[in-house]
C-alpha cells in the first residue's frame, strides 16, 4: 500500500515538472518586447530614404533653371529640364499677376497689349528678382514665353538685377509659331554678364522627349 502510494505521489511530481517546463517558452518569447528594437532600427534608415530622395531632387547645386511662366507651357519645359540636369528650379512671379483677360493678345484693351505698345511700362516688379546661394550656381536656364518676337518682359526684371560673370546662361522659350529670335542675344545684351549659349524654342506642346534631346546636345 505504501509502495502504491509512493509510486502516486512521485508519479504526480513528475507531471506537475513537465507542464511547468511546458508553459515556459510561451512566457519568455513575448512578441512585443522586439517590437521597440526593431522600430528603433528601421527609423533612422527610413529617414535617410527620405534625405537621398529629397537631394535627389534637388541636385548637386550647380544649376538653377529661371522660367516665366504666363500659360504653363514654359513651367512644363523648367520641370523637365530640372528633372533632367538635377537643377533647382527658380519662378518669376510678378507682384502683380497677370489674369487671363491680362493676357488677351486679341484684346487692344488688355494689359499685355498696353505694356507692347508702351515699352516703358514693361518694368514689372517680381516679387522676388534674386536667388539664395546665386554663387553656387555655375549652369542658369532662363525660359520665358515669346510675345512679340521677344521674351516675355516678366524676365527681365531677374536679368538685369543679377550678375551672371562666370555662368553659363541657356535661355529656352515657348511658343505656338514664333521662333526664337534674338530673344536671347537681347537678355544677354541687357546682362552684360555671363557667357550666353544659343537658346531653343521649343512648341506649346513640349514634351520630355524634346528636352532630353536637346540636354544631350549641350554636352554640359
């Protein structure tokens, strides 16, 4: 009768021994306590994702592309050449922006048409006419519209205002059937700076395809 019970009670210690054993594991390997170590790895190289891809964007600082832009057509033209040369893009704003009826060419009563006729009213304040690090820049795209024959004279406040001694200057254009013109060796006459490249013309519908080319041909 001892021997029976002896043999119970051990054989009772022994089961008690091996669920303890078993449970074990499931207590030790929490899932969360990895969780804020493998956060605490990821984090920083996400961030320094997002740091490449902003200086991705924005290039090696040695080009700026300037535009004037009246329609889009000329901004459509900037981003792609700053997609394509790694360049930081500068717009021209006129303090006073021109409205579509501003624009009007057909209209003898419209701004754009007043300030033709009236070369002294071409003086268009921007609201911003210089670059922050203008020195770092070595490479200057400047595009604008053609009206009359002629930059858009928007430009012209941001030529005159700045010295281009030691850049390069590539001005671009936009427009439905004028061509280029001398509308870039004027803007150089007006810089006195700067050794000014011969620009392109490109059409309303400008596509990358056309930059790309013409990038290519400049063998910057």
């Amino acid at each position: 009768m001892k021997k029976l019970t002896a043999f119970a009670v051990g054989l009772m210690m022994v089961l008690s021994l091996t669920a303890c054993s078993s449970g074990s594991p499931s207590s030790s390997s929490t899932p969360d306590s990895s969780a804020p170590e493998s956060q605490s790895q990821s984090t920083p190289s996400s961030e320094l994702a997002s740091e490449t891809a902003q200086e991705s964007e924005t290039g090696d600082g040695n080009t700026l592309v300037v535009y004037y832009s009246a329609t889009g057509n000329t901004e459509a033209a900037a981003n792609y050449i700053a997609d394509i040369t790694g360049g930081d893009l500068f717009e021209l704003e006129p303090a006073d922006p021109y409205t579509g009826e501003d624009l009007n060419y057909s209209n003898q009563d419209s701004r754009v048409v007043y300030e033709y006729n009236n070369p002294d009213e071409r003086n268009v304040e921007l609201v911003a006419d210089t670059v922050d690090n203008w020195g770092s820049y070595d490479t200057v795209f400047i595009g604008y519209p053609i009206w009359w024959g002629i930059a858009a004279w928007p430009v012209d406040g941001f030529v005159e205002a700045n010295d281009f001694t030691g850049k390069t200057v590539i001005p671009f254009c936009t427009s439905a059937s004028s061509g280029l013109g001398e509308s870039g060796e004027l803007l150089a006459e007006m810089a006195g700076t700067g050794n000014w490249l011969e620009g392109r013309r490109f059409t309303s519908r400008v596509s990358e395809a056309d930059v790309q080319e013409w990038i290519d041909g400049l063998n910057l």
